[in-house]
C-alpha cells in the first residue's frame, strides 16, 4: 500500500505540472503496480483453492463471491459504512452526507497532506456547504442555448409532441420564454404545475 501511496503522490504532481517525463515514469510505475497486484490476487486465489478439500466447490464460492462484489450485491447485509468519526451508518441519507462531505474538501486535504499547509488555497474552487443544501446559478439565454444544440436530433416527438430538430429551429422565438420558465423553476425548488 506504501507504493500506491506514493503512485498517488506522483499523480497528483503530474495532474499539477503536466511533464511528460513525469508522465512515462507514472505510467510506467503504474503498470508495475498493476502487475504486482495482479499477480499477488491470482497467488491469493490458487492458495486457497489448493488448500481447500473440494477444490471445485472452492472455485465456484470464489468465483460467486466475486461476481456479487462487482456487481454490487450482497444480499446477506445491509449497506454499512464506517464514518470519520468512527460511528457506523447504515441510513442512505446519512451515508451520502458523509460521502458529500468528503468529497468536498479531499482536494485540500490531499494537497496539505502531500505540501503541508502552506500549499496554495485558490489550487482547488470547494467551498464547505452544509452537506444538505447546495446552490444553482441563475439561467441565462446561453444555457438554454446550450441545452437545446445538446438534444439529438429526432424525428419523432416526445409527449409533448414537439420534435427535437423543430425546436432547434425555432428556439430563438421562445427563447425568453423559456429562461424565464426555468428561473421560475429553480428559483421556487417546484417544477410549474402547468408544463406537467
């Protein structure tokens, strides 16, 4: 683990400065890595299927166990996480507040911890919200603009029975109409009961 700490160390160099040099010797010491772990998991599973009694039992349980890590599954406990602080969650509010907590000052955290705390505050934009709150920017023309070019092109229409290729030509006519529904709709938290 050591080594991919300092892997880690070295990625966060390359992702400030961009050298090339840099970037063969990660790449480089990465796939190394990469190769270690590989090699130390197929040494870990040939062990234990040739210390078990019913080897082809062992390897159906292993290959079980690791199709339900994958995928996500674990059908014999309930999602637990362990906090910061050390308690124990298990409510999914409660675990994507402490996700959304960490997640919102690990930059810094990580820059501190690899420069100490003299490093630059301005190298990362997070601010600590509250972790059940966050904020939206006031639409403008552009975004609608923007949102409206990144719909696909159909033929056929939606519920609405508006086709996308219709809209995209005739947007600049309801334009203003459009940001000022959508700043209503983020301004009240509600989608308008009327465009349901």
């Amino acid at each position: 683990m050591n080594e991919s700490h300092q892997l880690e160390k070295v990625h966060w160099l390359l992702c400030l400065f961009r050298d090339e040099e840099l970037q063969y010797q990660y790449k480089q010491r990465k796939q190394q890595l990469d190769l270690q772990m590989s090699n130390a998991k197929h040494d870990y599973f040939t062990n234990l299927i040739n210390s078990a009694p019913s080897k082809t039992k062992k390897i159906w349980n292993i290959v079980s166990q690791q199709k339900d890590r994958k995928q996500g599954k674990d059908s014999k406990k309930d999602l637990q996480v362990l906090s910061t602080n050390g308690e124990i969650l298990t409510k999914p509010d409660k675990i994507a507040n402490e996700f959304g907590d960490y997640f919102s000052s690990v930059a810094n955290d990580k820059l501190n911890l690899a420069y100490g705390t003299s490093s630059n505050n301005n190298t990362t934009s997070t601010k600590r919200q509250p972790s059940n709150t966050f904020f939206l920017e006031e639409v403008n023309a552009r975004d609608i603009t923007r949102a409206i070019k990144d719909v696909k092109n159909k033929i056929f229409s939606g519920m609405d029975g508006i086709q996308s290729s219709l809209l995209k030509k005739t947007y600049m006519s309801i334009l203003p109409t459009l940001t000022f529904l959508c700043g209503q709709v983020i301004d009240s938290g509600q989608f308008l009961q009327l465009l349901k």
